[in-house]
C-alpha cells in the first residue's frame, strides 16, 4: 500500500476507535460521553506520539546495543509487550486523576479497553483491507 493509503489508514483506523472508545467508556463507567470524548482525543495522541519515541529508542537499541536491527517473531512479541506495558506505566495515573478512580480500577478499566483495541483492531483491518481490495480492483482497467 502506498504512502497516501497508509495515511487514510491510520485516520480511519484512530477516528473510529475515538469514536468507539468514547461511546464505549460511558456504557462500562460513570464518565460522561463529552469527557469519554476527551480523554479518548488525549490517549490517542499521547499513543501517536509515544509509538514515535519508543519505535526510535527500540530501533536505537537493536542497532547499538543488541547490534542487530533484524527483528524475529520473538523480538516483534517483546516490542510489543514493552510498548503496551510502557504506554499503560505512563498513562495509568492520568486515566486515574481524569476519572476520579484508584491505580487499581484505573488498570482494571484500561485492561477492558485493550482487548476492545485489540479485538477493533483486527476488525478494522479485515474491513479497511476488504474495502481497499474492493475499491482498488474498480479503478483498475
């Protein structure tokens, strides 16, 4: 897929899951959808721009300190492990403060929303691939 197809993509992709989360996150707590919302808009640009620094430092280190930039099944499981598990560390604590909730039912909240995200996401690409597949195969001659 070229340049402009992944940027199609990725608005889709975080203006759907805006949209999801912030009609989802007053269905499963006690936030209003404007403040659902708002946070939604926040986490998903902290995500765009915590992807950006961790994706440079983890290609830093493969390169300088592990000294192989080849990236194994293994390596793609622990980069995104650390990548999630570093995004909920930094932020827990806002989702806590925003929400009036404790650490503990802010992890509990965040849990439900990453298997929401996970589950979007798989759904999401099967129809984005499926549409462009469809839209690309009428503008071929």
């Amino acid at each position: 897929m070229k340049f402009a197809g992944r940027m199609i993509h990725a608005v889709l992709y975080e203006i759907f899951a805006l949209l999801s989360i912030a009609l989802l996150l007053p269905i499963i707590s006690e936030v209003d959808v404007q403040k659902s919302l708002i946070l939604g808009v926040f986490f998903s640009m902290a995500a765009m721009l915590w992807n950006v620094v961790f994706n440079l430092t983890f290609d830093w280190c493969l390169a300088n300190i592990r000294k192989d930039t080849y990236k194994s099944a293994a390596v793609r499981v622990v980069h995104a492990l650390l990548f999630e598990g570093t995004f909920v560390a930094i932020t827990l604590p806002v989702l806590a403060w925003a929400m009036g909730l404790t650490l503990w039912d802010a992890l509990r909240l965040e849990a439900v929303l990453i298997v929401f995200i996970v589950f979007y996401t798989f759904f999401f690409n099967i129809v984005f691939d499926w549409s462009h597949e469809k839209l690309s195969s009428q503008t071929r001659p």
